[in-house]
C-alpha cells in the first residue's frame, strides 16, 4: 500500500527512513579507518561491551546480524538440534512471515493459540506436559525453544509478570526462551511497562536488540544471556550467509546506539508520536481494533473509506476483518515528524 | 594476521575501510526520505536499471543482496532442484570457506581439480560425459550449475576464450553457469584481461557484481541474464534470511557505483595499486607465489621474515608452504593509498 | 499401552502380525532366484505394470518404497520446490506424528481446520484465496501441495463428491493433490464408500497404496498418475535413504496383492471385523468417540474402567478427553481374528 | 550390466538373493503372532542382546535399521552438529554413490585422499591439525566425525593397527569413528584379517553390521558403543523416514543371524567362493585390477573380452581404465554357489 507520490503521509511501516544522523556522522567520521573483517574490530568489541552493560549482563555473547529473519532463523537453528522444533504462536512471524527460514534449517515451528500475539505460558506449560505424557512422544518433533516477540506483530508489550512465568515453565523443561526484540526499544519505552532492558537479559537465554527498525541503517544485536547456548555460533552465523564482512559497519551504529543512551531516547520519541496519532484518531472517531503502548495502531476502515484514505496517506495492510471492513495499521517510528501527524489531522478534518 | 596498531601499514584483504565517500555522501542527502521497503523503492529500480544497461542485458532480473556467501548459496540453492549439486574448483569459496552453507541447503559441491583457482572447461567437460555415461548415475549427485569465479579467489582471470568454451560446455549439457564476482571490478579492469562486462553477460546464466569489496558498504548485485532461473526468487532470498529490510540503501550504493562508471574508476585504482605494490617487492627480490593481474598478489615468505614484517605491515595468511615457508596474500582496494604503497618501499629498504 | 503377555487380546494397531501367507509363500519360493537391484527386476515390473491396470491408469509411474513415513516425506519433497510447502490437516500424520520429516527436507506444513480428520474443499479455497491475495504473499511459503490421508487418521472416509470439489480445488491452483493411503485398502472395501481405485486415481496427482497396514511385511506403492512430477525421482528416493536394494522383495509382495484381488479381499476381512467390534461394544453400552466405517474405531472409556480392561486386552491410547475420560483406538486388520473379537464379547459380558 | 536371461551367470553383487534359508523360515513360524511396532518387541530386544555379547559391550545401544544409505545419512546427521562435517575417502560411498543424501540433511562430506578405499590415519590427522591450525578455522566446516566402510567399497580391509591408528587420531581429536560395515561379515572372515567383531566395536564410537549383503532380506544393526552419541535417536531415524513399523521383522533377522554364529558362518562361504573364484580367474591369465581378501574382486578386462562374457555373466561395471579396458567387479556372497564358479570355470575354457 506504499505509494512514494509526493505529498503522501507515511506510516506503513517504521523501516521507512535511513538511520538516526549521529549514526550516518559516525560512519562518515570513521569511513576510511582501516580495520579487521568478521565483528574482529575495536567498534564491535566496543558495541558489545556497551550491550553487556546496557544488560547487566556481564558474560553475555553478543553478536551483531543484519536483518530480522535472519536472525532468527540463525538463533533457532544455532539453538536446536536436529530433532527439535520451536514453539511460538500463531501469528508469530517466524511462523507466518518468513517464507519457512526456519523449516528450511530443518525445524519445525510448533504453533500455539495467541492472544493479541502473545503466547500464554499456561498454554507452553500445557503443550509442554501433554507433549510429555504422551506415550507417542518419540514419534514427535520434540519442543526444544519458546519463542516470543517484545513488542510483538501486534504491537502489544508482555507484563514482567507474565515474562517471569514464561521463563519459569522453560527453565522447568529446560528449554531456551528466545525473546525477538526487533522493535524491542518500543516495548522498553512503552507508557506503563515494567519490563525493562535488564529484566529481558534476567528472563531470557537470548534475545535480540532490533537496529533496522530503531535508528540503524540495519542490524540486529543478539545476546546470549546464557553463553552456552553460543557454541561455535560465528561458524553457524557464516554458514546461514548472515556473517558481514565488514563488520565494523555494524559495531559502530550500536555503539552510537548505546551512548547517551540514544536507542531509547529515539524509541521515546515513536512512542510520544504513537500516542499523538491515537488521538488524532480518536479525536476522529476512528474505531480501533487495536489500541498498543507501543509505535503500531490497529485501525478498522470501511473499504471505501480505506480506499479514500489511502489516495493522501500511506499505511499498512493488516488483514480482511469481513466483506466491507479492513484492519490496517499505522506505524511510528524514531523518525517519525510531528508535522506529519498534525498534517494528517488536518487531512482528516476535511473528510480528505 | 591483522593488527589494529598504530602505524601499522594495511594490506590484509579489500574489505578494510568503509565506502567510497560519493556513497555515504549520498546515503546522508537521502538519508530521511521516505521509502517503502524490500526492494520496491526507485532507488533499488534505478540501480537495477543502470546494471542492466552497463550488461547490455535489457531482459536480465537484478537482486541487490548483502554479502558473497550469502549471495552464493541463495542462488544457488535457488536455481538447483533437490537431487542436483554444483560444480566448483577444489579451492572455490563455496567449497572451503563458506562453513558448508551450500550443504546447509542440501546441495553437494562436487569439486573438480583447479588451476591457479580456474576451472578447465575440458575437466568439466570430461565430468559430465563421465557421470552421463555412468551406469550408477541415478546413485549420485546430478550435476545441476558450474559455479567459476572471476577473479579467482587466486586473484586469476578467465580468458575470453576460455570463458566461451565453459559456457559452450554448460550450454551442451543445458546445466546453468554462475560467476563469483565478488572482485569482479578488479577483475574488469586488470591489465590484458579481454573480458568485459557486456561478455560476462553474455557467457553467464546468473552471475553478480561485487560491492562489499568494491567500494560499497556492502552489497552484492545478482544478475540472472536467463530470467527463467529467477522464479521466485524474492521469496527464495527471503527465506534465506537474505532479503534486505531498507532495500534502498542496497539501491542508493548499487545506483552510485553504475553512475559516472564509478565501479570501474575506483577498480582501476587498486589495479593500479597492485602494480605498484609488485614493482616494490620485485624491487626487494621479494619471491612471487603468483604474480597475478588483480588485486591479490601472494608471495612466499620465510617464516623469520613473515614474523618481522609482521610487525610493521598486516597482510592475509594464506596457507603453509613447507616447514620453512609460508604464502601470504597482500591485497589493495579502491581505497588503498598511495603512500602506503610508499611506505611499504621505504619500510623493505631499512630491512625492517 | 502394548503388552506382551500370553492370553492378552491385542486390538492396538493393523500392523501387529507379519505378512499374509500367500506372500510369504512367494518370498520362500522365490527366494534363491537372482535379480538385480533397486526395483529393476522383473517383479518390480510385474507389480507396476498390475498396480497400474488396476488403477487403469496406463501411464502412471509407480514407485515402491519401504515405509509410510518415508514415502510422505520423499513424494513432498521430490514435489515441491524449495519456497513451498504442504496444505495439511492439523491432524494430518505428517503435521503431528512424522517428528518432523517434512521440515527436515526443508518444506513448511501449512495446517488447516480439519473434521475427523478431513480438509474441507472451501478450506482449501479460502486459504488459496487468501494467499494470492495477501501484499505480503512473497514473504510466506508458498502452498505447492494439498495432502489428504484416506482414509484418514481418524478412520473417516471422504466421498467422491469432497475428493472431486478438492481436486477441482487443486487443478484451479495448478497445484497437485497427495493422497496417503497408508490404509487404502479399508478405505476401498468400507461400507457405503463411493470411492474406487480408479477414481482416487483419477481425482489425485500422486498417492500411495499401503502395504504395511494391509498383508505385506512392509511396503507402499506410491502412483504418479501424473507423471511429470515423477522426474528423477528414482534419485530422491536414494537421496532419503529410501531406495531398497533388493527391490524385488518390494516387488513380489505388490505383484502377489494385486493378484486375484487379493488386496481388496483382505481389507474386506478387517471391515467385516470391524462391524463386529462394533457391535460387540454397541451390545455393551460402550460410548463411542468416533464410529468409522473402516477398520479403527474410538471409544470413551474412564479410566477407572481403561486400566480394568487394559490388564486383558491391548488397545491403542488416543487422547486425554478429560480429568475423567480417555480416548482409545481399536484397530482391525487383514489378520484379525473372529475368535479374538468373540472373546472380547465374553470377557465385556463378565465384567473383566 | 545385469542381464535376467536364463542360464546366465551371475556374480553382479552380494544382494541378488532374498535371505537365508533360516531366516525365511523363522519369519514364517511366527508370521502370525502378534508384537508390539517400532522395535518394542521381544525379538528386537532379543537381536539387540545377543549382538551387544557379540560386540562384548554390554552397555551398547542398538537400533535396527533397513538399508546402507538410510544408515549412513541418519547415523551422520545424529551424531553430527549442524556447523560439522563429516571426514570420508574420497571414494567412500557417502562421498560418491548416495545422491547427496549426508547433504541432503545439511552436512558437508569432507573427502581426503584414499589407498584401495581407505583412509590413512597420517592423512587424517594432518588434515585434522591444519583445521586446527588455520586462522580461517571458524569460515569453514567443522570436522566432526570420521567415516570408514570396513571392508571398503573396494573390497579391501583395514588392519588392527590401523583401525588403533585412526581410533587414536579420532580420540586426540574427540570426534567419533564411524565404521560403515555394509559388508562387515565378509570383512571379518577374510583370510588374515586380525580384525574381529569385539575389536571393532572397541576402536569405534558406532558401526554397523550389515545384514541386506549378508544373508537378510534387509535390515542394518547400528552399534553405539559410545552409548552417549544416541541421544533421541529414535526420533532422528523417525524423521528421516527411517523407522520400521513392524520392527520384529528385523529382530527376527538379527536374532537369527546371531544364534550359532549364522552371520559369520555365511560370510565365511562367501570369503571361500571368493578364493575359488579368484583361482578360476589365475587359471585363466586374468588381470586383476585389485585382489582382495573379502567377497569382491576387480579384474581388467578388454571391452571386447568383456561384451563377449557379458554375453554369458554378468558382473558390475566399476570403471573405465582407458579407452580400450574396463575394471570390473565379481562378487560371491552367502548365498554363491560352488556350482556356479565351476560353470564358470567350463566357460572360461571353451573362450566363451
């Protein structure tokens, strides 16, 4: 539903500028330095240390890709082994979007019910027991990771409370719990969190610190809070074909994300902006399908009127609800500009 | 090998600094506009434009993607179906250094012996009329592509010619031939070679143009001159976790680099360069493994002497030689700086 | 649930006894003749050619492999091309009880609802439509495949009608329909069924007659009424480690079953028993789960009553229904004999 | 080159009969009991024990499976890691004849030199110790097991002190031996071999003992004498299609051929028939290509010399020497007969 007219709003998506400027200054200042290939640089050892600490995390592995589905089906695979698959729900994108990267590893995705995408650890702890009281169990893909989103596809924030239980079931079963933070600054600076960056490193044995969608050109930084889990995962990186030759490209924007605290202080503004474009849409009378504490809006447009909508405003398809009615949503972002919501205000005061 | 010291002189690989400036300069103008993703942006259609144009191929299908081992084993894993492997030198990168991605994806290499890094089309020739007239073929492998870089990871060239007759082979047995380009300006722009990039076009089924190592941040540039081969192939990157997010980034470099032939002026640079640096060390009576016309020149060193000149210059290890002797590889790039060159000379004549 | 010991009743499963004795007369009378391997020999050829008479589909290409696990996943895989996957039913045994062979030759399951067992035509549509029209379809599996067991998991038989609405499905998508018929024949010989052979041969793509269910020592003989999709099979079958090297084995029990019609009249035996198991549990009030007109049959027992019975009789553990409740499988089968149901009948009348 | 005329000779292969005498008849006296699947019954475990004594390694695990090829690939994949390979000859039959199936599961098939098909222990550790050595260890496949065939697929025989030699280098390294005993009874009985059963099972860390060459119908037995490398091995065979549903059918195989050393009796028939055979041939002024204390023997035979007796036996081709000789391959079996060899014999005499 893009359109790159001019004059057109955007909020498609929160992948849709370059990167924050301290970060393009970095990479301009440091352009013609020489250094090692593969992440064997002073700036990746740097962004890693500033990771660490940022986590509280002090033997944590830390390893910095380039792209989403990437990294998870990396992770996954790095994770498992061979007779093991991963639990995550329904609409989890590694089970819905990402063209099976993880069953081409040879994993399946063991999918449970969702609620507003996420997973109840009372539904993990019921697969887990029924999976092991069932006398078939051998013949059967055996549950060797959960894996949730933070914020997840829907925008949505998972409670410490209920982090703490997920983590619980999996340290029961001892199985990983593997958090996909690609829009984590999001979750981290969500109105009326209480999960914070060192809870996640407390009640996960990875997790990921989404770059592309907060402030980097691109990149994901991976942290194993449980080092174990990290064996020989340079080499399992390289054969995914995820491994960045230069790899100081990578080391630099997150070290520029983790000074002065920058990664949240953007997040910070997508969500101040997120909540200005709520009330925009209220102020509107707009029927919601889903109001989130993070930088994704969930609206329900009658067709006509997303046909309208979309002639001066770009923003995402979400899913048919029925015949005459369609979910979209409306995403913020660390760049978004506040001229933009009020200029879609005023477009919407005029019935567009 | 490398050493992040003060002082010390560079010359381990062509992927040592970040981009040519004229492309982070215009990754800054551009740096907030907004665009939609994964490709779809004008930028990415502009550089597939242009790479078309510069192949002479107005039919080919472009696919902008980050790195060489990810783009080698994406394409072929695309273009090979599941009982068919891929032809390569003993010494190809598939083969030894890319931590088996190609197997990751199911797929054998089957390796032939090599020359100075190239493939014999007589070799490749006499191992299909082998394995067609193999009683027990359908026990083995089908040879699906022959996969040839160029430059070899020796630094060495195809001659037109012999180019020709690997493709007349592959034509014959209607198997597709993929070139590794991920040097292929050094390539280009070598001294004598008859090989241009309009030829490789013609004389390839799939092949791509190297950034990461020529004047890119990163990015590799897949040119299928036989679409057919293509199908799907977005969906095919995607799920190798090889699909770039903000896919203009990939656009704005590869746009930049076919514009003014930038690609080729900066390529002629490190050949120039690599003239330079040859001349140095015959000064020195310094003994050449190979002399070769790109970018990459390996010599023997006795071991005392690898350690004292280690000291003051990083360059690539390359393999042991005997209990005495090593090779070692020094590489120039677009980037490499003339007086370095100079200081080299300088740092050989006080014996170091 | 099994148990080994004298006097026990054993309903657990249709693959508990060896092969029918006529087959077992062949392997001994042919035991000391010498053929060549790999299916080549003359009673291959003799299996195949009266497998294809009796589907009446002369240009089929048959293959006969070892086991039901092993030919789904080889016939998916040797189907699909790497960015597709397999519509299943939730319930589908290579969805639940195949630990995961789709995935680990790469392929996704696409699960879908299902009705006892079955995948519902406008399911299939519904899905078909949605995926061709989803923005984001080239970032999903794409849907290559339809599978459907008949009879099903749960002992359901689906109607020429529903066969021939999932075909039509199918044909519209150009996507081929896969039948499992790891227990054809009580499929073929249930009451009330209007699905032939020649029909499922008609109205499928690929699809398999199951051997190891219904009087051979093992086999299944899969049916590529379009032959197409059958290329280099022979290859994969080897690539999966699923080529039998003395094929003539596989080949006489095939050749031997689809003599005299010998399979349909075996299967008829297990349908017959089935009805008296029936009746047997009718007579004594027992609740069914699910009532079949094939050879499996589910009841609810409590368990109080389950642990009583299991001490006498041996059966097959379905699924927990409740805190209370179990689901259990009896199973009939070519070899079931009519005193082992009477006695059952006895020991139900005594109370166990 | 096998022909099925009558009258014809045949010495193609060690799988051209159905099973020995014995076995048949012990499949038919309990074709109708009634056994548990999945290799839970009693005659499983009864061929499990009687080959851990044969082994003398009471805490071995066991598991039966049906062909050489499906062995190979799932005792490989589950044993090996995702980044590991797998060491081979290059002329060993996972590297060659198995149509990519180790690469099918992800794994690369690293091949080193061979000497009549063996592997030498100085080449394997050597190549172990540059791995180890070499800076770009993490870009390339981990070697993570050793792969032998004892004997080769060449006929010939490691010695004790070679099998320590390797066991050794395997042990310094810690990664397991892998013997592939396709052929092993015939390994075993050769004349001056000092390699027995016990040996083998104490200088590796798993192997099997093939019963499809060696008077089964069918069936492998894996040894793990390093118990640990079995983990969920159950579910590994499961998913690679491997596992048996009537599993007594294969303990009923190995229990038979372990009850007064059956498997050992018949292979010795085989290694005589072998001597006779190799004496007809010396009679006669053949060629050999290779002479071998086990059950294959390779001769140089002129193509016209060769059409003319292939007129009469068959034989395998095995490869082309030069334009105007082939090599190629008799082999006797169990199941050989003493008045075979001597029609032989008489055909050699009159020149056929």
């Amino acid at each position: 539903m893009t359109k790159e007219r001019r004059q057109m709003l955007h909020f498609d998506s929160d992948y849709m500028e370059g990167a924050h400027p301290r970060i393009l200054k970095k990479l301009m200042e440091t352009n013609m330095e020489q250094t090692s290939g593969y992440g064997t640089d002073t700036y990746t050892l740097e962004a890693k240390q500033r990771i660490r600490q940022a986590c509280n995390c002090p033997e944590a592995e830390v390893y910095l890709l380039v792209g989403g589905t990437q990294t998870n089906s990396t992770v996954i695979d790095g994770v498992l082994t061979n007779y093991e698959g991963v639990l995550a729900a329904q609409t989890g994108h590694i089970s819905v979007h990402e063209a099976g990267a993880v069953e081409h590893s040879g994993h399946k995705v063991l999918t449970l019910p969702q609620k507003q995408g996420k997973l109840d650890a009372r539904e993990v702890r019921s697969y887990l027991q029924r999976f092991y009281q069932d006398e078939n169990q051998e013949h059967m893909v055996y549950p060797g990771m959960v894996y949730i989103s933070h914020p997840t596809e829907y925008g949505t924030l998972y409670t410490k409370a209920e982090l703490e239980e997920l983590y619980q079931v999996c340290q029961e079963y001892q199985i990983p719990l593997f958090l996909d933070g690609a829009r984590l600054g999001y979750g981290l600076m969500a109105e009326g969190t209480d999960v914070t960056l060192e809870e996640i490193a407390a009640l996960t044995d990875v997790f990921y610190i989404g770059g592309t969608k907060v402030g980097a050109l691109f990149g994901e930084a991976v942290v194993f809070t449980n080092p174990k889990l990290a064996k020989h995962f340079f080499t399992i990186v390289k054969q995914h074909g995820a491994l960045f030759a230069k790899g100081r490209i990578l080391g630099i924007q997150f070290a520029e994300l983790f000074t002065d605290d920058l990664y949240l202080r953007i997040s910070r503004h997508a969500i101040d902006m997120a909540g200005q474009l709520i009330r925009v849409f209220e102020r509107h009378d707009f029927q919601f399908y889903l109001k989130t504490p993070t930088n994704q809006q969930f609206l329900i447009l009658e067709k006509k009127q997303m046909k309208q909508l979309a002639e001066k405003v770009s923003f995402g398809f979400w899913e048919e609800l029925d015949d005459d009615h369609t979910v979209v949503r409306f995403a913020t972002s660390w760049a978004t500009r506040e001229e933009d919501i009020r200029e879609l205000d005023r477009l919407l005061d005029t019935k567009f």
